[in-house]
C-alpha cells in the first residue's frame, strides 16, 4: 500500500492484527477468508501508527545474542542492571550478588559455555516467577473469574504475551528482565483477552479498570524489544 510494504499471514484467529518487528518488517495477520480489500483499508487506517513506529529510535534490546558474555557486560533482571562477573567453580551457577550476575564454572574464559548458562538461567527464573505472578494476579482478581486454559513461558520473537481462542496464555520469557510492575501489565493484558479477544472498546475499558495508567505503562514497554 503506498510506501508500505507489509506480509500477510492468514489463520484461525478473529481480529487483524499488525506486527513490527525490530528490523522494522511488517506482518499483518487476519483471519481466513478475510478479504486483501478488508485487509488494504485496515492498514490504510493504521497508517499514521505504523510510519510512527517505523521512523522511531531503536528500542532498548533485551536478547542477550548479540552480548560477548564478557566480565562487566550489563544484563537486566527484574528491571535491575547487573554486570556479569566470571569466577573458576568445579560447580557450575548463575547467581545474583548485589549489583553482580556472577556464573561460576569451570573454565570461565568459555564464553559458549556463559552463554549457554544464563540462558538457562534466564529461562527457568523465568518460569519461576511468571508462573508465581499469573497466580498472584488470578488470586487477587478472583472475583472476576479469570480461567486460563493454560501457561507456556518461553522466548518469543517480537511479543510480549498472547492468548490462544482456546484460553491458553503465552508469555515471552525476556519478560523475567524487565521491572514487576511491566510484567503485571502484560499478565492482566492477556486476562482481558480471555473475556474479549481483540482489542475493540470493551477490552481496553476493562483493561483500564484494572490498570489505570495502561497507556503509560504500554509507552514503556515499547522502549523495549526482544530480538
């Protein structure tokens, strides 16, 4: 359309979405059946965000691929940078040490082997801590009757969280280095979607009941990104 070259990817889901990733493509994915004319004014009408987001500065990245996993590079968790410090252990380990992530084995000049470890790492806090949040956030809502199929927590390309028409909630595990109080707004986002799966007037209404602030706290998130 115009300037804007987009992919379209058709499957069984019920809105039209469009995805920009960090080398700044575009996918527009639509339900089956959806029309390219149905599809051509949706992104028409999207073009004022998506030249937006195409022209801004590149966000903050979280991956860690592109890091040597050297002593005194900075990597977050929680929303706290620590720096990485190597020490020669017959037992291998990731651990927090005040402002330190310090992973012990045994030949600390192995940069795979770094790597490799706090991804591990990274992966299994992850799962730790998000799966204890969605169950804080469920409690605490309890009144509105939340009930997720499922949970899966693994690293996604380029979003945070989904939720599958089945219930099932997806979250990205790069979640785990970002501050407490962005993951809740992640969680409850993807709630909301169990009561409306899109993202129309009565979603964002009773997304602002239970995070009023949400379009701040969004802004914030965007300054972040995954790969």
């Amino acid at each position: 359309m115009d300037d804007i070259k987009y992919n379209v990817i058709l499957s069984r889901r019920r809105s039209i979405s469009i995805i920009i990733r960090p080398d700044k493509s575009i996918t527009v994915r639509a339900p089956f059946r959806t029309s390219l004319k149905s599809i051509e004014k949706f992104v028409q009408s999207k073009s004022v965000w998506i030249k937006k987001h195409l022209n801004s500065k590149p966000g903050i990245k979280l991956a860690n691929k592109d890091k040597k996993h050297i002593d005194g590079e900075v990597f977050m968790f929680l929303g706290k940078e620590y720096k990485l410090f190597r020490i020669v252990s017959a037992e291998q380990f990731v651990k927090l040490r005040e402002n330190l992530i310090e992973v012990g084995q045994k030949d600390p000049d192995n940069t795979d082997r770094t790597r490799y470890l706090m991804a591990r790492w990274y992966l299994l806090k992850a799962r730790e801590v998000l799966t204890e949040k969605l169950r804080e956030i469920l409690s605490k809502y309890s009144e509105l009757k939340f009930e997720p199929s499922g949970l899966v927590i693994r690293p996604l390309k380029s979003r945070w969280g989904s939720c599958s028409v089945k219930g099932r909630i997806t979250l990205n595990s790069e979640l785990i280095k970002l501050d407490p109080r962005l993951i809740d707004y992640v969680i409850i986002h993807e709630l909301c979607h169990l009561k409306f799966h899109n993202h129309g007037p009565n979603f964002y209404k009773s997304l602002g009941e239970l995070v009023p602030d949400y379009k701040s706290v969004r802004k914030e998130l965007r300054k972040y990104v995954t790969s």
